[in-house]
C-alpha cells in the first residue's frame, strides 16, 4: 500500500502530519495516516482531516484501497473534497475516545480467545460491543467467563506486538486462531500480538498496552447461533 500505516506500531497516535496523494468520491488516500481501516473484525476509524487554513473535512469511515487507505468522507462535502490536491499537507485526526473503546475491546477478545479454546469463525468489534464467533457445540458458563476476563484484566499482563516471517508462520499453523478471517499474505511478513503468557496469534488491530487498561468488560450475551457456533458478546462496563 501507498499510505504508510503509523497505527501499526503505535496505537497510541491519535494525530498526524501527512500529504493528500489522490482525493475522489470514494475517499482521501494520504502518504501516511493514523486512521485504522475495516479489518479483521474491527471497524474503521473515524475523525478529520485539517486543511491548512483551518477547515475540517469530517472522515466517517476508513476502509482498505487499491492505491493505499480510504479516508471516507461524510456525506455533503463535495466541495471540501475537490480542494484536495495531490500534496496539500494536512493534519489527520482520528476519534480518540472511539479508538481507546476499539482497542480496549480488541485486546478484550484476545482474552476471550485464551478462555475459550475453539476457532474463531466470525469476529466484530465496535465502540459499543465486541463479539466472537466460537466453532463449537458445547455450552459456555457466562459467570465462568466473566470471572476469567475480570481475572486476566486485574493480572494486568503486558500486550505487546512483533513481526515474523511468513515462512515462520507456517511452520506454526496453530498461532491462527481464525477461521474466517487469516492474516494477509504478499508482504513478507506478519504482525503477532502478544498478551504475554495469555495468548498469542497473528493480528493487525489497535490494542491496549496492558490488560489492566481494558477495565471493565464483561460478557453480555452467549447465543447459539448454529449447532456448532456460540456467539460470546462483550460490553464494557462503562457502557
């Protein structure tokens, strides 16, 4: 992709200098960006883009394209965007409370993982819940759950994130959890996260550094979706 991704190794950003490389209906694709798009699961960032002069133009969405990442602008600012020439610096600003709830459920989820040993066949995280897809048949104790996550998030295990090598993973298969969603392939390389001695599988969405900065998440709803799906919905406990 054009768009360096600076939220790759830094989750913290939430701002960042960058330049306009194409701007057309479907989205502004910049050289670099802090705006996380559509993947694995997690919804796209949402925030603005600050033009020289003051003027904003609102981002609704973030998504994956050809020539680099979508910056998806809301509706009715067509005449904001055809300003947008290749090279104008800007500054883009994501939602940073919008994030830090992406973050704290994604890393949520991975605690999940670790207390429910079956595939992943579908995942969705939001600002207002996270669900995970579970390929099994057996039932799932709620109150056993929630006392696993409050437990894991009250150890406060450092999250910590690294690269290796395509070859390297397939020489360990076991580290993809998923069955809907694998890691993507042609780069060389794939980013692990790591919830240190709790749980470890290819991932490239924004998380918290430490499970104690998840806070209150909880497990709102178990549903038996098929007979051999149980749907696990989280919600934090701050709403």
């Amino acid at each position: 992709m054009a768009t360096e991704e600076l939220f790759r190794e830094d989750a913290d950003l939430t701002t960042c200098e960058a330049r306009v490389l194409s701007a057309d209906a479907a989205g502004v694709v910049l050289d670099r960006t802090v705006f996380y798009p559509l993947g694995g699961g997690q919804a796209g960032d949402r925030g603005e883009l600050l033009l020289p002069d003051g003027r904003a133009l609102q981002i609704a969405d973030t998504r994956k394209g050809e020539a680099g990442i979508l910056h998806v602008p809301a509706p009715g600012q067509e005449a904001l965007l055809a300003e947008l020439q290749p090279g104008l610096p800007v500054q883009a600003r994501i939602d940073g409370a919008r994030r830090a709830r992406h973050r704290r459920f994604h890393t949520a989820t991975h605690l999940l993982c670790a207390l429910v040993p079956h595939p992943v066949d579908g995942c969705s995280i939001t600002a207002d819940s996270a669900r995970l897809d579970f390929h099994m048949s057996e039932p799932l104790d709620k109150d056993a759950l929630n006392a696993g996550l409050a437990r894991l998030v009250a150890e406060a295990y450092p999250v910590r994130q690294r690269w290796i090598g395509e070859d390297e993973l397939d020489a360990n298969p076991q580290l993809v959890r998923s069955m809907s969603v694998q890691p993507p392939r042609g780069h060389g390389r794939i980013r692990l996260l790591e919830v240190e001695g709790v749980d470890l599988q290819p991932c490239g969405g924004t998380h918290v550094g430490n499970t104690a900065d998840i806070g209150g998440v909880f497990v709102s709803k178990i549903e038996k979706k098929s007979a051999r799906t149980r749907r696990v919905v989280l919600g934090l406990a701050d709403g």
